[in-house]
C-alpha cells in the first residue's frame, strides 16, 4: 500500500498511539495517517516552515516533536510539540534552536537531545514552551546525523566524520567512541538485547556491544548507502538503502546448540528478506508486523515483512 498526499520529499517517521502514523518532508508538512484504513491523512500540520528532519513521539502517547530546519545555512532550525490527541491537533512549543538542527531524540529525563550540521550535540531543557540549552557535547567534526538513547540512558550519535559516540548525559561527558566505519554515519537504532546498530556510507550496517565497545558483526549486502535502520519487534533488524532495497536482518542472540548457532550465525551476515522498491530514507515499523518507508519520491509505502 502507499499513502499519498505530500507534495515534497519525506524525510521522516513516527509512530503514534492507535496505529497512527506521522510523516514528514521537505515542504515543512507532517501528515497523520490512519495506516489500517489508507486513503487520506487524518490531520496536516503545517507552520514548520522546514524541512522535517526527524519526529518522535512522546512517551505520555499525546505528543509529537518535529524538528525542522531551512535548506539555506542561515537557516534557524526549530523544535515543535503537537498535541496530538485532540483533533485538529495544537501546537504547544515551539523552540528555536539555532541554524543547522538535524536530528532529535528524548532523553530519559525528558530533554531532547538534537545534533547539528557542526558537529555539536546539544540538549534541550523543554520550560512551559520555552527551551534552553543546558548542555553542549562536543567531540564530532562533521554533521550529526542520529541519536538514538540505549536502555541505561546512554547517548549515542552518528555523524559525517565516520564516527559514532556515546555520551554520559549527566556528566556531559563523551565515554567512547566507535569508529570503524569507512563512511559517514547516517543511521543508528537499539536492538531489543541493548547492542547498537548504525547505517553507513560504507554500505554496512554495523552491530555494537556497547558495554565492551566493540564491533560485533558487519552486515552486508547493499550497494550504495545505508540511510534507515528500524529494529523489529521479533528482533530482527530492516535496512533502508538508497540502492532501492530494504533488507532484512536477523540480529537476534545466538541460540542454544551447534547447529542452531551455525544456522543463526550464518543468518546475522546474510539478509533473510529482501524487499525493492523505492529508495529508503526512512523507516517506521507498525503493528501486525508491517513497516513504513518514506523516500525522495515523495510516497509513504507500507510493506509486509514476511514472519520468521
């Protein structure tokens, strides 16, 4: 199935309560979509005045976080919070947050933590609309691309300088750095066992122990880019490319037993589902074991992952 309506390219995914899905693109517009009926989207907000880089829902199941910024470098990005659980859906914050925002995430402790085109790792106190910086982490050299928070409350972040970090938040203090991949970091997500998975322009998927820091298999297969990664609630890891492929992994923990670990190993470093169509430049997994991918071609497209 594909959802159509944006008249620009989306660039972002989310999931809401209800099975609702939000996207985002170029145009400065997200649209909620009902995924189980299709047709059209059930609200548009619109005002970003951006390119919607990155959503996330809020833990509390009401709330959505745009985060948007303008092509021009001059360009200030901004952070919106929709209340989505009420129609139409209201704008509760808007926060500036300076030129160059292009990734989101939400702490633990409920500030955001946003990467930008220089580098920097910022966090975001979120005060009655108003937001203030309590925290700038640097150490990146190039854009950051993706944050994503490990289940002790660890940062991570992937950038253009081929590296990914992570960050203690409370000490604001980066505790390692993970760099073997031979091309920008465009992509990271947390597998359901706490490892790390990041996407790359080196075309691998990249699978991290994040206590021992190491690299604990290189997943590959596509030919060109690695922009989207989305754990799936079996356990098993999709890949979006821009080679037109979404791949399907299995990063499940080894099993007990010779041949079952044989079978498994050989799975972790072949793709178990492949899926072309158009390009992926984002992922959103969905309830009933389907999946969401935006693209440049300005279409939502809905997939069934074929089980285990």
């Amino acid at each position: 199935m594909e959802l159509r309506g944006h008249s620009d390219n989306v660039e972002s995914l989310a999931l809401l309560p209800g099975g609702r899905l939000a996207s985002g693109d170029d145009g400065g517009t997200v649209r909620l979509w009902d995924v189980a009926r299709g047709g059209d989207p059930t609200a548009v907000l619109e005002g970003h005045d951006a390119r919607v880089l990155a959503l996330v829902a809020l833990p509390d199941g009401r709330r959505l976080v745009a985060a948007a910024n303008g092509r021009h470098p001059t360009a200030s990005g901004t952070i919106v919070v929709w209340d989505t659980g009420v129609m139409p859906p209201t704008r509760c914050a808007t926060i500036d947050c300076g030129r160059g925002l292009n990734a989101l995430a939400v702490l633990r402790d409920g500030r955001f933590a946003t990467g930008f085109n220089n580098g920097d790792v910022r966090l975001v106190e979120v005060n009655a609309g108003a937001g203030a910086v309590t925290a700038t982490l640097k150490g990146h050299v190039h854009v950051v691309a993706a944050l994503a928070v490990l289940p002790d409350g660890t940062l991570a972040s992937g950038a253009w300088d081929h590296t990914v970090r992570l960050w203690d938040v409370g000490a604001a203090v980066c505790v390692a750095t993970l760099a073997e991949h031979t091309g920008n970091v465009n992509a990271l997500a947390v597998l359901a066992d706490g490892r790390l998975a990041s996407g790359s322009d080196d075309k691998t998927v990249r699978l991290w122990d994040v206590v021992t820091r190491t690299c604990v298999g290189v997943l590959k297969g596509h030919t060109y880019y690695v922009l989207a990664l989305a754990p799936l609630p079996d356990g098993r890891l999709a890949s979006g490319s821009a080679d037109s492929t979404l791949r399907v992994w299995d990063t499940r923990p080894p099993a007990a037993g010779v041949l079952a670990m044989m079978k498994r190993v050989w799975r972790r470093t072949t793709p178990v589902v492949v899926l072309e169509g158009h390009g992926f430049h984002a992922l959103q997994p969905l309830p009933g074991g389907r999946l969401a991918s935006g693209w440049w071609d300005r279409g939502v497209n809905l997939w069934r992952v074929p089980p285990l």
